[in-house]
C-alpha cells in the first residue's frame, strides 16, 4: 500500500483524551480527515488519526495555580494529548505547525520507517511555521513510549513539548489502575516564567539545563489517593532536558516489568534508587499494602540535598482484596531480533570532553581500557595531545566530542555504517566527568554488560544510561535501513558535539 492510498483511507477516529482538544472544536467544525477521506470506502479498523499541533499555550506549573506561565505545547496542553493505541495498529499523525520556528515530531524509542523518524536535516526536512506533515507508520512493539521535537530541541522541549505514546498489549496486563507519570523540569525566573537563555554553555558542558520546578504531568506534584490492596500500573517518562531522577519509592518495593517500554523478566531492582535519565522509561507494578502505613512518598533523590517530592499516596477506603493478588506481572517480548553475538561485528564509541573530562579520559588510558588505537583514532598521540584537544574543543564550542570528533556537525559522515541484517556489538565509552544518557534512534538494543559485568535480565533499551569511567556493551540487528542518530539524550550535550550517526546499509 502506497503513502498515499493507506493516507486516504481508513476511519475517521480521533484520540479524545482527557485534556485533549482536539478534533470538531480544535479544526474549525470539521472532522479532520473528512476532506481527504473517500465516500464508499471500506473503513480500516486498524488505524489511528490523530492531529498535533505545537504552538503558544500556558500552563500551570507552579503550585500556586493562579500564576500561569507561557510554554509551547502540543494541542494547548502539557504533556501533549496521550496517543494510545495497541501494538500492531497504524498511527497516521498530521503536525501542524503553529510554532514561531520549525519543527519535526521524532516518536522516541519506536522501530519505524527511517523517513518517519523526524530529524531534520537527517532524515526530513524541518516543518516551517505555518507547515504541515503526515507522518504514517505501524506500531510493532508495545510500551511506554513518547513523541517529542527533534528541532531546536533544548528549547522546543523545555518549553514544554512532549506527550505520551502507550501502545497497549494485545493481551493486556491485568491490573486495578494504570498511571502515565511524565517527569519534567522547568528553569523558571521569579514570575514563573521560561529562562530564555536556553544552550548556555555553562549548561552545555556540564550537566544540561537543570531547572528549578519538577512537574508530573505538568502539574506541581500532588497526592493521590489509592486503595489498600490495589495493584497499579505505572509508566514512567522522563522528558526533562538535563535532569536525572532517583527515585525511592518508600516501603512500596515496585516490581520493574518493562524498561524502555519493552518487557523485562519482572523483578525488583537491586539498587535503593530507580535511576531514570532523560529519555528513560520504566514500568512498574506496585502493590498497595493491605494493611500497616496509610501514606507512602515517592522521592527524587538524585542530587545531594535537593531531593523533590513526586507524589504523595493516601491509602483510604476499602481494601480492594485481602492481599497481594497473584496475576501474572511477565509481558509478551516484543518482536524485536535477537543479535547473533557469535557471528556480530564489534564497534566502539569513546565520548569525550565536558568539564573535567580530560582526567577521565586519562584515567582510562592509564587502565588500558582506552587503547593506544583508541587515542590515535581521536587525533591525540600522547597526555599533552590529550591537553590540547580538550582545549580547542572548548574553544570551538564543540564541548563533547565522540571518537574524537563530532560527526554530526562536520560532514564526516556515519560512526559506523553496517550492512542490514548484521548484528552489532557496541561498547560505549564514557570518558568524561558527567552521566550521559545515549539514545539510539530506530532499533531496540540488548543492553549485554557494564563494566564487562553481565547485565541482570539483559533489557531491550533504547537509552542506556552510563556513568563517568563507565563501559557499556549493547547488541543489536541493524534490520532497520537508513541513517539513525545516536546521541546524549541530555539535550545539551548534543548540542555540545555529543551525537553522531549510524548508517544502515
Ligand atoms: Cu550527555
């Protein structure tokens, strides 16, 4: 089937979410897809419309709600409308450009055509002001995913454009409720509104923009009352810039079922705190005790002294049943292709730069885990080449640089380029002072081992999260053929040199 035909046809469904407006108000009376959609034809059930349009709206971050602050969002609400819609399904989303400056939608963590993708410049040209796309294609994995800009991205979403992406199981999870939680951070002056200054290079070489007000769901955070013995889905997101979560959940212990929106053997995490970068996800089952503590705090307690609130749970009214029920938390995999590590191709990535980052990258050299080919292949033959590439980076502005270089401005052309099919086995170096969050477009990767430690449960992932002097190895089939970005999810450090390209042959 055609762009064009499967375009024209199909039912004339709209996502009605809660907050959402769009359709017969938000396009002047008229059902969105009635001008293009024929008479007579045969509906197909199997696809979803849905109508995003960025553009000027205001929101109320802040816990006094008479005080709103001016953002951009999607539809005139923060997050954007939630787009749901089950693993096998169409979705055909029309962009509607109401922005002052251009825009793509990149739809973050699913394996779609590589000209869907949305990143300007890469694999569509940018939406002007005033413009539109159609952006088609077929859903075929479930999870928590989201859709974001890939234009202007410091600003486009810190000044809050993002919504969710659930595409639900076919045989779904039986639980008593789900909850969608999208954390954000916001850099807000004393009238609550947006910072402008956005990729300032303190920001850029060091953490990314950290804001001054956490959100979930584009509200301050609040209570939630829940009942005793209730089993609850939660979906996880963290759509900031810069900011990473550690969340402690207080006595709830969650059991993680899904990371990046693919499904994990359910497990509880060894770790005190769920460590969630920017473009991260998780999904988790909690069990609300039957008995015993009545109010239970979920803390972000990533920065010493600075923890936030997220929620706050009320447990009242009646048990929903007499204790933990014994429904089954293990999801159907996904249909992603399991990489072949005998017959695969090794590739390796040394991030390098940022503040402090030459010690790091010293350090690494002096263990033999960055090798003398490694170096060489970085322009730097010895510590004092070392030196200087650090500081013609951070006069040139290109703060971080991967393998030495940044690809992705200088015309070098791909990291890496695999013929489809092959099955790749990527070590990611990070040998820099800061955490960074690499995210890879278009494919799902086995996260294998850190540090040369296997990996409990070996999680499907598209944004692997890697601490300063860490090693992590991943493998993927490259079955998906086109140029993909990888880059730091910290919007700031790719803006800073930290992102290249993968090409898929
Ligand atoms: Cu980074």
């Amino acid at each position: 089937m055609t762009f064009k035909s499967s375009f024209c046809s199909g039912r004339r469904g709209f996502l009605l979410g809660g907050a959402t407006v769009i359709g017969a108000a938000a396009t002047g009376g008229l059902p969105l897809w009635s001008s293009i959609a024929r008479a007579g034809e045969t509906p197909a059930p199997d696809i979803v419309d849905m109508l995003l349009r960025p553009g000027a709206s205001r929101a109320s971050l802040v816990s006094n709600p008479a005080i709103q602050t001016d953002v951009w969002a999607y539809n005139g609400t923060v997050p954007g409308p939630e787009i749901r819609i089950r693993q096998g399904q169409r979705l055909r989303a029309r962009l509607e450009n109401t922005l002052p400056q251009e825009t793509t939608i990149h739809w973050h963590g699913l394996r779609i055509p590589n000209a869907m993708d949305g990143v300007p410049g890469v694999t569509q040209d940018a939406v002007k002001p005033g413009g539109s796309f159609d952006y088609v294609f077929d859903l075929p994995d479930a999870g928590t995913y989201w859709y974001h800009p890939h234009a202007n991205t410091t600003e486009q979403l810190g000044r809050g454009l993002y919504g969710p992406l659930i595409v639900e199981e076919t045989d779904p999870l039986r639980v008593d409720r789900e909850l969608v939680w999208i954390l954000d951070d916001w850099r807000l002056d004393d009238a609550a509104m947006i910072d402008s200054g956005f990729n300032a290079m303190h920001d850029v070489s060091h953490a990314g923009r950290i804001g001054n007000v956490v959100t979930v769901n584009g509200l301050p955070p609040g209570e939630l009352v829940v009942r005793p013995g209730e089993r609850i889905r939660l979906r996880l997101l963290n759509a900031a810039n810069g900011r990473i979560f550690a969340l402690d959940f207080d006595e709830l212990a969650p059991t993680v079922i899904a990371m990046d929106g693919h499904p994990v053997t359910p497990h509880r995490d060894d770790a005190p705190l769920l460590l969630l970068g920017p473009g991260m996800r998780f999904d988790l089952v909690i069990d609300i005790p039957v008995k015993g503590k009545t109010s239970f705090a979920v803390m972000d307690r990533f920065y010493d002294g600075m923890e936030n609130r997220i929620a706050s749970l009320a447990v009242s009214g009646e048990a929903v049943r007499d204790g933990v029920p014994d429904w089954d938390m293990a999801l159907k995999p996904n249909p992603v292709p399991e990489p072949d590590l005998d017959q695969s191709t090794r590739h390796d990535l040394v991030y390098s730069g940022g503040m402090m980052g030459g010690m790091v990258l010293q350090q690494m050299t002096q263990s033999g885990h960055i090798t003398p080919e490694m170096l060489n292949r970085m322009g730097i033959e010895d510590m004092a080449g070392m030196g200087n590439m650090m500081r013609s980076m951070s006069g040139s502005g290109n703060v971080w640089a991967v393998n030495g270089r940044d690809p992705d401005r200088d015309g070098d052309g791909p990291l890496v380029t695999l013929e489809r099919g092959q099955s790749c086995r990527l070590t990611l170096m990070n040998a820099t002072a800061w955490l960074h969050p690499i995210h890879l477009h278009g494919h799902a990767f086995r996260l294998l081992a850190r540090n040369d430690a296997p990996v409990n449960h070996q999680p499907w992932l598209d944004t692997v999260l890697i601490k300063p002097g860490e090693r992590v190895e991943i493998a993927f089939v490259a079955d998906n053929p086109g140029d993909w970005l990888i880059h730091c999810h910290i919007l700031e450090h790719r803006v800073g040199g930290m992102s290249g390209i993968i090409r898929v042959l």
